[in-house]
C-alpha cells in the first residue's frame, strides 16, 4: 500500500469519531472534525458501502426532520500497537475504537535482544487479547531505526546496533497476523496527525529530541519518504566540521542537540570552572531543572541548545515552508519554558516563521500513530481502502509467514 491524501485521511478521522462515539450524527461530523458537508456525506457513502457503519433514525426531534445516527458495525476485535525504542518497549493492546484496553512495558535491549523483547511483547498482549474474546486483526511496530526499501533491512540504527538486522523475516517467521515496521517518527507523525498538535494542519514537521535525534515530514498530508526511507531524517544535518572547515569530521545535528550531546557539553562547562549547581552525576533533566533555576552552566547548554534547534528549525522550513513545527521527544518537549526564545530565533532567521510547538502526547505519540495505523490496516481488510495519509509502505509489511 502507498501514501495516501488528505481525502484518506479525513476518512479514516470519520471512521474513529464514530466508532469513539458509538452514535453520532452527520452535523456533529462536521462540527467536530472541521470538515464540509458535502465531504461527510461523501465519506459516509463509502463505510456504508464497506459495511463498516450503519445508519439508524435517530431520537424524536421537538421539531423538523429527526436526524440519521451512523453506528459502528464493524467485526469486533482489537489491534496491537508496539514502540520499541532504544532502551524501552511500549505495547498497547487497542480495541477497534481506538481505546487502550492494555498495555506492556520491558526493557527493549539491543539488536537481537530487541527483537526478543518485541515478540513477548506481542505475545503478551495477545494472550491478555485471548482472555477479553478479542482477536487481534492486526499489529504496528516503530522501531528507532529506518527500514531499506531495496533490501528490506534494518539500517540507521547506531543507537540500538541494527544496522543489518533482518527484522521483517524474523517476525515474519513468529507472527500470524498482519503486521507492518516503520520508523517510530514517522508514525509519531501520524500520532500527531491523529490526535496531537498535525490534527488540521496539512503539513508540518515533526522533530523527535532525545537520547537520538529524529524526524517526519508531512506535506499536503503525504508523509515524504525519500529515495532511501530517509526523509526527514534531521540527525545529519550538518552543522559544523569538527577542527574547523579544513577538517574532514562532519557534524550534525544530533551531535549537539542530543542528550549525549547535552551531558557532554554540560561538562565540558564544568571542566572550564564555570560553577554549578550540579553534582558529579546528573542527567539531562537535571541539566534542564538547573537551567530554569538560573544555573550558569544549565542555562548556557539550554541557550547553545536553542541555538542549534532554531538552525535545524529554520533549515526546515527554508526547504518545505510547513505550516507547523512540532517539537517532541524528552528534549523537546523539555525546551516549553524556552519556546518564546526559540520562536524569537527562528522568525529572525526565515522569510515566513511556521507555527512552533510543543508535543502535548508525552512519550505515547509512536504507540498512538501505531494504533491509528493498524485500525487503518484493519479498515482496509474488511473494506474498500480507508487509509491514513500519513503511514507506511509496502516494503515494511508483512502477514505471518508469507511475506510482505
């Protein structure tokens, strides 16, 4: 399956307000979601035409014609949704609403380890699936690392040593159920799209700040992939050359915005005598809680880091001009108390500033897009495609054991 559109998308947000709200009315469509009439009718039509809604008379009005209520109808079930990140796994297990009925939490490992991590995961939640009489349909795994569209294999990886790994065989081998693999940013992506900080916006920016640096790009409500999966891929912008231009070490982005970066900088600071409140261990929370507290050595690491987030900000919307910058990830969303700094920076360095802010889904953005994802999946196998405009390939799929 390929990237779909803004139609899909609005289509698929039809389908999960009315299987959120049980009863719903065309007009409460139009009112919650924004959209025209004239596109709820026409997206109506087609999940009658999938048998995925019914449409009933609705309560007695006091006057004028008494509105149709849509229910769903869909088969029951559930779907699961994993982010397995580089040093925990996060599984959900959702029903066809799209609410978390269960979840698992495990350290996630490196290489191998991870993908054992992942399995009992899943299996896990299957068998709490099995104890509720809900059959899982389908199943959504992000991953810190990109998926080679020529190869099929895990690369882009350094922080969890996948380069190489075989992933999609190996759940291949072990999983019955339909499954797909995708850069846990990108379905942070749809996370946001879905129920975060992209819903109504028709492109934006994702960029994920923590222990590793990444990004998703959404334009016109596609999700650009690139030649190589890589799109948006905002760790490697440059920023620098260590030794000076002459020299051949390249450095980027996540060389200095990233929590080892942060921990480095800080003491370096540190080693230069400048004083600090923070002790001999401390973490990048540390570093932030020092820096809101007027410490000297917390408030240049957070101003050099500003600094450096305006760059890629303004490099960004330099290339795709997005309507908004949505800044996510334990660092990101860390930089709140910073963000007017960070706007001032970055209107000062572009033609026209996009719309900054802060994720407000926490650490659950990848585990949301991965459910919104695998209810699409589902959508799509008991129907004409409802797709999302934000998701996966078909090189990142798989059913069971025979392939993708």
């Amino acid at each position: 399956m390929d990237i779909g559109n803004i139609a899909e998308l609005n289509t698929f947000l039809v389908l999960d307000a009315i299987r959120s709200r049980g009863h719903v009315t065309r007009r409460q469509l139009v009112s919650d979601l924004g959209l025209s009439n004239a596109s709820v009718s026409r997206i109506v039509k087609r999940l009658l035409s999938a048998g995925l809604i019914a449409e009933e008379p609705g309560a007695g009005a006091a006057r004028g014609r008494i509105p149709a209520v849509l229910r769903f109808i869909g088969p029951p079930g559930g779907v699961i949704a994993v982010d397995l990140g580089g040093t925990r796994c996060h599984g959900a297990l959702a029903d066809l609403a799209g609410g978390v009925v269960a979840e698992d939490f495990r350290p996630a490992g490196e290489g191998s380890d991870a993908v054992g991590a992942l399995l009992t995961c899943i299996g896990v939640l299957e068998a709490r699936a099995t104890e509720l009489g809900m059959p899982v349909r389908a199943a959504v795994v992000g991953i810190p690392a990109l998926i080679d569209p020529a190869t099929g294999l895990a690369t882009a990886g350094p922080k969890v040593h996948w380069q190489g790994l075989d992933l999609l065989r190996m759940l291949r081998e072990n999983l019955k159920l339909p499954f797909e693999v995708d850069n846990d940013v990108n379905l942070g992506a749809l996370g946001q799209a879905w129920r975060g900080a992209g819903r109504g916006a028709h492109s934006f920016v994702l960029i994920s700040l923590g222990t590793g640096i990444g990004g998703a790009v959404v334009i016109d409500g596609h999700l650009v992939r690139g030649r190589h999966n890589a799109a948006g891929e905002v760790a490697y912008l440059p920023v620098g050359f260590a030794g000076g231009a002459a020299a051949t070490g390249r450095v980027g982005f996540e060389d200095v915005a990233s929590g080892t970066a942060l921990l480095a900088r800080a003491a370096e600071l540190i080693g230069r005598g400048l004083p600090s409140s923070l002790g001999d261990e401390y973490a990048v929370s540390d570093i932030f809680a020092a820096a809101r507290g007027g410490d000297s050595v917390g408030g240049q690491v957070v101003k050099d880091l500003i600094g450096h987030v305006a760059a890629a900000i303004a490099g960004a919307t330099a290339l795709v001009d997005p309507e908004r910058i949505i800044l996510d990830g334990s660092i990101g969303r860390a930089l709140e108390p910073w963000l007017e700094d960070l706007r001032t920076a970055v209107t000062a360095s572009v033609f026209r500033a996009p719309d900054i802010v802060i994720s407000k889904l926490g650490p659950n953005a990848t585990v949301l897009g991965a459910t919104a994802r695998a209810l699409a999946m589902v959508a799509e196998l008991d129907g004409p495609p409802v797709t999302t405009s934000v998701t996966t390939s078909v090189t990142t799929s798989g059913t069971g054991g025979t392939g993708g």
